[in-house]
C-alpha cells in the first residue's frame, strides 16, 4: 500500500511542549494503566483501547482499567475482554493503580467520574496525563491535554499520535476503536462535526482497513428488543413543557423492571426530543433504584445542560450533552427539576 499520507495541519493542535512531555513520559515509565469514565461510552472505551494497542505496540507494558464493564454494544472492540473492571477484578483493578508509575485519564474531567476508582486514582503516585474534551478539567495531572472544541477524545488522541510520531503504529483494530469513539460522540457526524479535518482523520482510518459501514451498524444500529421497546414507550411517555421550550422523559424503577432493561438500552434516547423543533432542551431520569436517579441532558445552541448539571446535579459535560446523579426517588428527581427550570429560562 502507498504510504499513508501524513494531515501536516495536525501538528499544531497540541502545543509541542505538551507532546513531548508525553513522550518522555511514556518513555520512562514501566507500568501504564489506562483509565477511563464509569459507564464507559464509545469514545471513553476507543480511545483507551486504542492507546492501550498503540502503547503495547511500542513495547509498553500497559493496561486498560475501568470502573465498570463495556455495554453490551461494545464488546466487539478488540481487548475489550482484557479490560480489567473493578466491578468484576477490585482488587486486580487496585493492584494496578498503586504499582502504575503513569496513568492515562480519558475521556473525563473530574476525578469523581471513575466511581469506586477514585480513591485509588487520586492517591497514586503515577504521574497522570489528561486527554480530553469535556469543559473545565479538575484533574490533577503532569500533563493535561484538554481540548473541548475537538468533537472526541478519540479524534484528540489519533492527533496526538501523529503529533507524537506514533501514528504509524496504528492498525485495523486501533483504527476501529478510533472511529468508533468518533461516531459515537458525533451521532455518526451528525452534530459537533463540521470540522472539515476530522474526514482527513476518517481517511486515514478507512486506509488503515476499517469497515465504517459495519461499526455503525454494530454501534449504532443493532439492538436487543428491550430496547426497541423502551425506546418506543419511553417516546410515548414524554412531557413537553411548553413554557420552558424543555422535554421531560422519566423512567422508573419498575418501568424499566417492566422492559426488562439492560445497561445501554436508552443509549441516544434523550437526544430524540431535539429532534421537535420547538424543543430546546431535553431531559432524561433514570431511576436505577429509589435512592439513585441518573441524569442526562442535550441541548441546542448556546443554551448549556453542563451548567444546570453542574449547579444541581454535582456533574457537568459539555454545553449540548451533560449528566448528573440525584440521590433520592424518581418523584423527588422530577420535583426538583421542575422546580429550578424556570432558572434557566432566561438563558434560553
Ligand atoms: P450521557 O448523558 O450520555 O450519560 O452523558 C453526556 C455527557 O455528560 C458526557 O460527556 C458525560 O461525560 C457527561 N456526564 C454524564 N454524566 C455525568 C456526571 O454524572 N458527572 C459529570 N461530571 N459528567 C457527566
Ligand atoms: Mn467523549
């Protein structure tokens, strides 16, 4: 095959003084862990895998360790068997974190977003390197590559790679995990996507041998039928708050007993409301127990969920897609919420 061809305007994404103290990074250490958010998505996971695949083939002795399990429409990334969660290997996921003398935080902003793993990540004494593109890192790190304008971690890290020289050790399966962080955090480039850089970055991944038609259909388009049905009830079930231009879909502890719901079955259902043009935003509460209610917002515009996530909901994200957590029942969650909406009205 020609050689691939090298996207010179790459190089100056990421200052060069930060590329090289990855490097050297990377260069002294003996033990990698590579670590990324709970509840791990599409770019979270990609781009662990594909720098752990990227390291290894460097002759790195690397690990990825995760504070839970892939979802179900995950597993067919490469490794994603060797990943070591703490929700099934604890004390195999803590031995690692406290022997690693460098870790790789991807994908999140805040140390609280590695769960159970916290503790474990804020005493280690590796040195720590951030990528990533959510707003506001928090983390303290060595070296901290945030980048909230580039659409995914996976699209930061593949720049980082070439920027670094490394990018000629990515294969089929890194390439794979690439893509599938950049269509996952773009709605197969449908939103966030407009940079006319990431089909170079697109290019030379289908070069490299990816099937992006069959990872769209794997990722985005293959389903269990409780999620077909969740889905569709889930739809049905939708508030439309008029007054706020705001859509309200909640779904209880025993509606989701009910459908038999697994991890990963509401996966994109709160950006579905969006799609109303007189909709502004959209919100999503998931009781996963009746002390526990999981929250997700998407927006449009300048009108940012990252700032009502973060001043009520102890979480954050980006402007147009953030999260939270409400401790207490789905009533309590929906109370609350629609007792701080018309805050946000003005901003609208
Ligand atoms: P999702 O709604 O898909 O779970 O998350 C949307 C975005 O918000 C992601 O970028 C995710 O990292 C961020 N996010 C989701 N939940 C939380 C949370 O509890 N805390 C923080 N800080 N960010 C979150
Ligand atoms: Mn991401």
């Amino acid at each position: 095959m020609a050689e691939l061809q090298k996207p010179h305007r790459f190089h100056t994404v990421i200052s060069h003084a930060l590329v090289d103290r990855v490097k050297q990074c990377v260069l002294a250490s003996r033990e990698i862990v590579i670590t990324c958010h709970v509840s791990p998505d599409g770019d979270a996971l990609g781009s662990s895998i594909a720098l752990w695949l990227v390291l290894k083939a460097l002759g790195k002795s690397a690990n990825v360790v995760t504070a839970d399990c892939a979802p179900r429409s995950l597993q067919f990334l490469p490794g994603v068997r060797e990943i070591i969660a703490a929700t099934r290997q604890g004390d195999r996921a803590h031995e690692l974190l406290a022997k690693a003398d460098l870790i790789f935080c991807m994908d999140f902003n805040d140390p609280e977003r590695v769960d159970r793993l916290t503790p474990a990540l804020m005493n280690s004494k590796a040195a720590k390197i951030v990528i990533d593109h959510h707003l506001d890192p928090r983390l303290d790190a060595e070296v901290v590559i945030s980048h909230p304008e580039v659409s995914s971690t996976s699209a930061l890290l593949y720049i980082l790679l070439w920027q670094a020289g490394w990018a000629r050790k990515l294969n089929r399966a890194s390439a794979a995990c690439i893509y599938t962080g950049m269509m996952t955090d773009t709605g197969n480039f449908s939103y966030n996507s407009n940079d006319p850089d990431l089909y170079l970055i697109i290019h030379d991944l289908m070069r490299r041998g990816i099937d992006k038609d069959n990872l769209y259909k794997l990722v985005m388009n293959t389903s269990s039928e409780s999620r077909v049905r969740i889905m569709g009830y889930a739809q049905y079930r939708m508030q439309i708050l008029p007054q706020h231009h705001a859509a309200l879909i909640a779904l209880s502890e025993e509606e989701l007993k009910e459908f038999d719901y697994n991890k990963g079955d509401t996966e994109g259902l709160v950006n579905i409301p969006l799609s109303i043009p007189e909709v502004a935003y959209s919100i999503f509460l998931r009781e996963d127990n009746k002390n526990y209610v999981k929250i997700s917002m998407r927006s449009k515009g300048d009108f940012s969920v990252s700032r009502i996530c973060e001043e009520n909901f102890g979480g954050g994200g980006h402007t147009n897609a953030a999260g939270g957590e409400f401790n207490g029942s789905l009533s309590l969650a929906i109370e609350k919420i629609l007792e701080i909406i018309p805050n946000y009205d003005k901003y609208l």
